[in-house]
C-alpha cells in the first residue's frame, strides 16, 4: 500500500495542462468527451484513495465493529499512515459522498420542477413560454429528444435567422447528451477539488460544440456568433445552473472569436513534439498512474486485511 494510496489524490495536477490546451487546440467534441474520461477515471481512483485510508483508519477506532485482527501491531505496520492519514480520510470521505449525493439531488429535483412546469404545454420538441425574461436552455426531460424551452422574451430580441442557430444550438446540447457530461465532471470536481479546472473547461468545451453543430445547421458561423453575441447582451443564461442556456455564463467572447475564425478540425491524437500533445500524454500517464496505484493499493490492502481476518 504505503505512498501509492496517496498518489491518486494528488495526480489530478497532471491534468491541468490539458484543460486549457484541450479549449484551444482540439475539436470541441474531443475537447468534452476526453476531459470528462480523464476527469471521471482521476475522480473514481481519488475516492477509492479515500476509502481505502477510511478503512484503515478505522480500524484503530475504539470500539469499532471491525475483526480485531485489522488493528493488530503487524498490520499497522505493514498499512502506514493510519494514524494521521486515515482518520482524516473519514471525514473527507463523508465529505465527498455527502456532496455528491447533494448535488445529485438537486440536478433531480430541478429537472423534475422544469418538467413540471411545461406539464400544460403542448408535448412538442420546443416548449415557448410566455415570459418578458429573455432566455433559452435544453431541457433532458427523459424522453428520446428533450425538449427546447425558450421565452417569448428570447425570441422578441432574435431575428428570424438568430432564431434558427438558438434551436439549432440547444438541439445540439440535448442529441449530444451534454447535461451527462456536465454531471460527470461536477461530481468529479466535488470528488477532488483539484479537477475543478476540467469541469470549467469541459463547461467551456460542450458550449463550443453546440456553437459548431449550430453553425454547421444554419450554414454561416457569422449568424451564430451574432445570436450568441446579442443573447448575451440581453440574457441572464439558464434560470438554473444545471441547464445548458444558450447564453451559458462564461467566455461568451471567446466564443464568438471562435465563430468567426475558421471551424475546427476534427483532429486524431496529436504527437508528442507539439505542446498540446505533450499535455495529454502527461494526462493520460497521470491518469493511468492514478489508476493502477488505487489497484495496487486496494489489492494490497484487501491481501493484508484477508489475512489478519480470523476465520
């Protein structure tokens, strides 16, 4: 067991560099779908990192409901770290499932009040309300196609073209599943605060491959940055932090920047002279680090703890 229980805790570092570079250097889709596979793995490996000092932790607990055997002098000496380590690790991992299951609830709980709410609309692909308030987001109501829910007050400000780009783009949040991938990493970032840079960037990366698929529909990227741009100006985003609004908080400028330079190229794994290519082999060897020392560490602990279990 010894440090490698604690590598996985720390081996997210690895993964900044590739955050920001991703933004810049990789297809939006790419972009979305590595970071939050890097950001899952990394956060799945830290929580197991946890589990394990818990369990050792423990053990050396006062009337604990463990076999004796796990806190007798040979295992402690052979699993370090349990008398600082471990018992800090049980509020930590209280911590983490606690805010886990908090954000769980709430990412329910207001989908189910906005499927509420469109209860006496029509069962269409585009929900309007009437309402002043100009916004727009997607909404995964459990159905095969979701809806899109939009303000009369959003569409008061778009021209017909800019009309066209808003479905376009909220359609593409929902046919590419992106409240999954959002999910994913903000369970990731309350796992280990230090994947907090790849949930902003992921949050950053499913808003740009909206725009592209948007634009790629509508057939001019100059009409997309301009409804961004003017959606943006008038709009608060989503009503809710869990729903992908079209004028998504964030570097709404560098969005449309993006728009109106040349579209992005769906590119294959970039090579290790280049920069950005340096940064993901630096992720993905930090990523795969973190999962084989979560296994090495849990199958040691499991084979130490097997045989200090009376039978």
């Amino acid at each position: 067991m010894g440090v490698f229980v604690f590598l996985p805790l720390i081996l997210p570092f690895t993964a900044w560099p590739v955050a920001r570079l991703a933004e810049q250097h990789l297809h939006p889709r790419a972009a979305t779908r590595l970071l939050t596979v890097v950001a899952g793995v990394l956060a799945v490996c830290s929580t197991l990192s946890l589990a394990l000092l818990m369990v050792v932790g423990t053990a050396q607990l006062p009337g604990n409901p463990l076999p004796d055997g796990w806190s007798d002098p040979e295992v402690r000496a052979a699993v370090p770290y349990d008398e600082v380590a471990g018992k800090a690790a049980i509020p930590a991992l209280l911590a983490v499932v606690a805010g886990s299951l908090r954000a769980l609830w709430r990412h329910c709980r207001i989908r189910r009040r906005a499927v509420r709410a469109l209860a006496g609309l029509r069962p269409t692909s585009v929900a309007v309300l009437s309402d002043p308030t100009p916004y727009a987001y997607a909404l995964p109501d459990g159905s095969a196609d979701g809806r899109v829910v939009v303000t009369t007050g959003m569409l008061a400000c778009l021209a017909p073209p800019e009309r066209r780009a808003l479905f376009a783009h909220e359609r593409a949040h929902l046919t590419g599943r992106h409240h999954r991938y959002l999910l994913t990493v903000r369970l990731a970032a309350l796992a280990n605060p230090f994947l907090r840079p790849l949930s902003s960037a992921v949050g950053y990366a499913s808003e740009r491959w909206a725009d592209e698929d948007a634009a790629s529909v509508v057939g001019s990227r100059k009409v997309v940055a301009r409804a961004i741009g003017t959606a943006a100006l008038v709009s608060r985003g989503a009503p809710v932090a869990t729903l992908a609004g079209f004028a998504a908080p964030g570097p709404v400028p560098r969005r449309v920047a993006a728009l109106l330079g040349p579209a992005p190229v769906a590119r294959s794994w970039p090579p290790l002279s280049t920069t950005m290519g340096l940064a993901m082999w630096c992720a993905a060897a930090g990523t795969a680090a973190s999962a084989l020392s979560s296994a090495n560490s849990a199958v040691t602990l499991f084979l130490i703890l097997k045989a200090a279990t009376p039978l």
